[in-house]
C-alpha cells in the first residue's frame, strides 16, 4: 500500500491555495499500480451480488467502469447537470460556498438493484452522501462505496452513517 501512495502526486495549492490535491494520474499510468487499483477497489465486493457501479464525473470515469468490468456488473455515469440527454433524477447538495447538483438516467437502476459507488477521493463526504441519495431515489440498494483515498480529517464518513465504506489508501 505505501507502494500504491508513493506513485500517488501530492499537488499543493490546487485548485485553489491551501487544498493539497492528491493527482492519481500518476498512478494511472503505472501498469502495476493501475492494476492493484482497480483488483483492491472491487476485491471486498466480489461475490456481493453487485449489479451496477456508479461513477462520478469526471475523476470516477476513469475506473468505475473497470471495476464494474471486475465484478461483472454494469456501469453507472453520475453527471454534472445537464449532460445526461434522457430522464434524469436529481439530487443538491451543499458545498462549502453554494449548492450544487448531480444526475442520474431514471432508467439506470432498477428498483432492488445493488448498487457499488466508486470515487477516487472521499473528501467531506458531501458528494459521496449526494449519489447514494440518487441511488436510493430510483431504489437501489447501496451495498457499499469504494474510494482509492479518505482524507480521515475530514470526517467525510460521518456524512455516511450505516454505510460499508472501503478506502484503499488514507491520509
Ligand atoms: P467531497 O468533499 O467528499 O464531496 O469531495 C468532492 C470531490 O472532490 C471528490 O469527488 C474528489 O474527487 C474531489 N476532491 C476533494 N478533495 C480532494 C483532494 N484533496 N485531492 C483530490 N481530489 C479531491
């Protein structure tokens, strides 16, 4: 694991000064490391009975769709509004300055479907806390949220209570 957080690029004063961004680009490209990332983010849901795994734009498009592949589930894309062309649901949620919101195709989940979230960073959890609301709209069961990273200071898990959450890495 220190192997996986040492090809991980530790970015300070991005976007904004203050934020240490954690850049997984650098992990992406390693072959080895890319591998481990997408067998450790789906290995504690193997024989779960996942039927779809939700990405969230943009970051999330990245692996979900092969963890989805993994678990032999299909793929889920949470969007920013008003880039999914069908019916959507919507949920708002708080940022530190505003709202904001992300959708979902209607028909992306049936009602008892169990659901898998990935992200990259699980941060103060408001985003993570959003998707599993949409999930939940169109009646899916939430077995569980995969991160490669939890930023434990932020407490990003109190916005998620009874909730399985697998981070792979923390800081
Ligand atoms: P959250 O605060 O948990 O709602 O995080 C919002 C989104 O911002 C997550 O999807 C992360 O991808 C991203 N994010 C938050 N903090 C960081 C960080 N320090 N480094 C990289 N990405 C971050």
């Amino acid at each position: 694991m220190n192997h996986l957080k040492s090809l991980i690029r530790e970015v300070p004063d991005f976007p904004k000064p203050g934020i240490l961004f954690y850049d997984i680009t650098t992990l992406l490209k390693d072959a080895q490391g890319l591998r481990s990332l997408i067998d450790e983010l789906g290995a504690g849901y193997v024989g779960k009975g996942i039927d779809k795994v939700i990405g969230i734009e943009a970051r999330g498009f990245i692996f979900a769709p092969a963890v989805a592949y993994a678990l032999n589930a299909g793929f889920v894309p949470v969007r920013k509004p008003k880039k999914l062309p069908a019916a959507t649901e919507r949920v708002e949620y708080q940022l530190e300055y505003g709202t904001d919101a992300l959708e979902i195709h209607r028909d992306a989940i049936q009602a008892g479907e169990h659901v898998l979230i990935v992200d990259d960073v699980l941060a103060t959890g408001g985003t993570a806390a959003a998707v599993t609301k949409l999930a939940e709209k169109l009646g899916g069961r939430v077995v569980g949220l995969g991160f490669v990273i939890e930023l434990d200071f932020l407490k990003g898990r109190e916005k998620l209570p009874g909730y399985d959450i697998q981070a792979m890495l923390h800081y």
